[in-house]
C-alpha cells in the first residue's frame, strides 16, 4: 500500500499446508463439473472423444477440466488485463498513425 | 430527497462466498455487540443418543468440518424441523443439525463439530466489517436447500423451481440481472476468480452470455482504472490449483473444508480494491453474502415469505412433500459497506417483531433492478416486494480517516 492510512488491521497469512490439490472434490465441484459436461456434449466435435467425467476426482483434475471448457467458452479470462492506461495510450497511439490513402480519401 | 449515500451512488458490488451460517461466522459477536443477534451460550442441539450439547467457540479453520455437512433439501429439512416428519404441524425448532450430521458418517464426537462458532479475534476481516459497516440480523438464504438454485435467486430472483444441484434452463420472460442491466444500457458483470475455478452459473449464462463474465485480475483492474461496471457480482475461488510458476491458489470459498482464512484474505483485497480508490470508495456498496449455510447451526428459525410461483414436487424434495418457495432458508452471514454507513450498524430481523426486516437472495437483483432499472416489471412478485439491502445508506459520509484498510 503506497498510501498511509490511520486505520489499518493486519490480516493472518494462510498456513501453506492449507493447500491440498489433491483432496477430492466436494459435490458442489462434482455438480458444476456435470453442468460443464452437458455444455461440452454441445460443443465437441465428430471424431472427439468426450471427457470422462467419473475420472475427476480431485480439485487438480477439476481444475484442468474446468480451465479447459472455460477457455472454450470465455478465452478472454486467460488474457492479462489491459489497464485503463494502456487502453487509453492504445487509442491516442492509433489517432496519431498517420492515415492511409483511402481514410484520407474518406474523410475528404 | 434520497440520502447522499445513495444519491452518489453508481457501483454496487455483491461478493457471495460459500457454505458458513450466521451463528458460525458472527454468533460470537453479541456478547461485544448486543444488537448483534447472535450466540449467548445456551444454544443446544441433541446429539444421535439425546445427549444435549451447547454451541462452542471451538470452530477450526480446516479440518474439522472435512465430512461436508448435508446441504441439501431433505437434510436442511432435518436439521430446521428436528426429525418431525413432513405434514401440518410440524414446528420448525432448529434441533436436526447434530443429528442431520451424524448422517455423513462422523463420529458421535466429531458430529458435535456442526455447533461449533468462531470467536471474533478468529475472523479479523469479517468481524472488522460486520462492526464497522452494517450488518443484517436477518438474512436467510433463499431456499432451505443447497448451492446452485441459492445462487439462482441471486443472479435471477428465482431459481425456477429448482431446489437441487441439477442443471435447469431459465425461463421467458425472467431475465437474469446482467442481461437487464446490460439491455437498458446500464453495464454489469460477473467476475469469477480465474478460468481454473470458473463460475457456477454455466449453462445459462457463461454458454449464452460469456460476455458478461471476467476474471478477478480483471475486477481489480477495473477498480485500479475506474471502469468498474455498475453491478458486479464477484465469485470467489472454488479450488486449489497450480498458480503461476511454481505458485498454489488457494480456495477462498470458504465451503468446507477449504480454509477459512484465505475467503478472509479474499474478502479484505476485494474490500481493499475498492477502498483504496477513493473516487470508487464513495460511489460504491459492497455486499459481502453467503449462499447458503452449509448445513452448519445457526439458532434463528426461517420464517415465511412470499411465494415466488413456483413448486417443488415431492419426488424433487425428498421428504414427500412439494414444496411452495413460501419459507426460506436458514440465516447467513450479510455485511453491506460503505463510508456513508455510519459505524455499528445493525439491521434488525425477526428477533425485532416491530422493526426487523427479512432479507434474502432474492433483494439482490430486486435491489439492483430498483435502484438502475425503475420499474422493470418482467420479475416474480417475490423479488419485486423483496427488501431494499441499500437502506443502511444515509447522509453521512465518514472521513477517510476513519474507514480501515486491510494489511493483506
């Protein structure tokens, strides 16, 4: 935090042995997993194989399934977020190219 | 005239967390704080041999609650109605929950584990908030069920007459939140934590909508570059998984049997990411709700509520009887924050007969649509005579002196 504020309350670090990527899934992942599943029977194409789903037994595997049919549905969650700054100097940097011929022409 | 608070208002952010009762998470918290309707002590379910046993302030952050407790329909019906069968006259008594999680195959002493509460100096962040801002004696979630229908009621006001886990369609002419906002050109999103965790709301939305989504790393660029949408509803991770390099994510979701203290450490940066934008800081609400309570204690009976046209029919519920959506669910933990709510802040529920106020998931997009949208009318009645969570806003803005921050 660059700034100093007045009140401010420490907050207790998680213990690393807190993760477990290997404890197995709770229904509630069980269930969201299923829902992805009848997205993917929509989604996959003559000749693919479909996810065996039985064989998800952990949050690991959980995750690379659900990183998978997410990335189908929603690829942008993956990108880095571009600043507000970026997006800005991104624009200023295209109104300052110089035009080609045929914006000249239309703009004339 | 509205007060200030609301009249500078333009974001509204609900961040819903997972699986922790009331009496769980901030029952320890009345015997500082009065108005606080929690625990005092005497509190008592029977155990499976009729032994009875009292709430304890031994709740663990991990490992305790490793058997998940019953969530689900017919086992919330154990744990509010006490083993009475389904019929008229059944009274809820909120005595099922030891016996509802023997069931899940604990042991006699590790099924006492469901009345077990955190002390305040526990939860540092949630404790923070609930003391700072406003807290609601009386919020229940929407149904007496689990997740996903839960979280329907957030995002549609309705779960369609779903009280299960089971993928459903949405029906015309109700309209999720997002899709309203976005149709009357207001803007909204949800942000789930990152593509390994996703979202829950999948087959409706994240299938016909993708657009609407976005990730966390983008939620707290958007508040670091003040393009943060009118209505955001954040989700928080709901596995560990590999991070970056050789890095762990952890679950912050708070279902057991994640860690409690890193949904603690999720909810301080996301309170951080607003607060330490003060342009954000005074034209934000953030609501920080849980879903559902995870078939953990909490001593308050549900009450009744308006019924939302739908029927649950008995081969659905599993204890033989339909049911109305005319009773909700049992109390979870809801802190609304803001610097124009003054510090202290409780708003009263059932314990109150002249003054409480019943809230549930169903006030989340009635609020939202009230406050952006006027009068949309394509809703069910339930959620348009739903409460108003933002009536905690008045006139006084706190200095920013006297708001704290987070040292994640």
């Amino acid at each position: 935090m660059g700034k100093k504020y007045k009140l401010v309350q420490k907050v207790p670090k998680t213990p690393k042995s807190a993760y477990n990527h290997d404890r197995f899934i709770s229904q509630l992942i069980e269930n969201q997993i299923k829902h992805f599943h009848e997205l993917e029977k929509g989604l996959v194409k003559a000749g693919e194989k479909l996810t065996d789903i039985s064989k998800i037994k952990t949050e690991l595997h959980a995750s690379k399934y659900l990183k998978k049919m997410t990335a189908l549905l929603h690829p942008q969650g993956a990108k880095k977020p571009r600043k507000a700054t970026q997006r800005k100097r991104a624009r200023r940097a295209m109104a300052s190219k110089p035009k080609s011929k045929q914006a000249r022409r239309r703009s004339s | 005239m509205p007060p200030a608070g609301l009249d500078n208002l333009k974001h509204i952010v609900v961040l819903m967390m997972e699986n922790r009762s009331f009496d769980h998470m901030l029952g320890g918290l009345m015997k500082k704080y009065p108005k606080i309707n929690g625990l005092t002590g005497n509190e008592s379910n029977p155990d499976a041999n009729g032994t009875v046993v009292k709430v304890q302030p031994n709740a663990k952050f991990q490992g305790q609650l490793d058997h998940d407790p019953d969530h689900h329909f017919p086992g919330v019906d154990l744990q509010i109605f006490g083993g009475a069968a389904a019929g008229l006259g059944r009274v809820a008594n909120m005595q099922g929950f030891i016996k509802s999680y023997a069931t899940q195959g604990t042991s006699a002493a590790a099924s006492r584990a469901i009345m077990s509460y955190f002390t305040p100096d526990q939860l540092p962040v949630l404790t923070r908030l609930a003391t700072e801002y406003a807290v609601f004696n009386g919020w229940f979630s929407s149904i007496p069920g689990p997740t996903i229908c839960n979280r329907a009621f957030a995002h549609y006001g309705t779960s369609f007459g779903n009280v299960d886990m089971n993928l459903f369609y949405i029906q015309d002419p109700i309209k999720s939140i997002y899709e309203r906002m976005i149709q009357a050109g207001h803007t909204a999103k949800i942000y789930y934590y990152d593509q390994q965790s996703s979202t829950m709301e999948i087959v409706n939305l994240l299938k016909n909508q993708p657009q609407i989504f976005g990730s966390y790393s983008q939620f707290i660029a958007d508040c670091k570059g003040n393009t943060l949408p009118e209505y955001s509803f954040i989700e928080p991770c709901y596995n560990d998984h590999p991070g970056p390099g050789a890095g762990q994510i952890l679950a912050s979701d708070q279902h057991p049997d994640h860690n409690v203290q890193e949904g603690e450490r999720f909810i301080a940066n996301t309170y951080n990411a607003i607060r330490t934008n003060p342009q954000l800081w005074e034209t934000t609400a953030m609501l920080v709700v849980y879903d559902e309570h995870g078939g953990i204690y909490d001593h308050v009976v549900p009450p009744a509520c308006e019924s939302d046209d739908y029927s649950a029919p008995p081969e659905k519920t599993g204890t033989g009887e339909a049911f109305n959506f005319n009773r909700l669910g049992v109390r979870v933990p809801a802190i609304l924050i803001s610097p124009y709510i003054p510090r202290g802040t409780v708003i009263p529920g059932p314990e109150d007969a002249n003054n409480g106020l019943v809230f549930e998931h169903a006030c989340i997009p009635g609020t939202v649509t009230n406050f952006f949208l006027n009068n949309y009318d394509q809703r069910t009645s339930r959620e348009k005579n739903s409460e108003n969570f933002l009536i905690p806003l008045t006139n006084a803005l706190r200095p920013d002196d006297d708001c704290w921050v987070f040292d994640v």
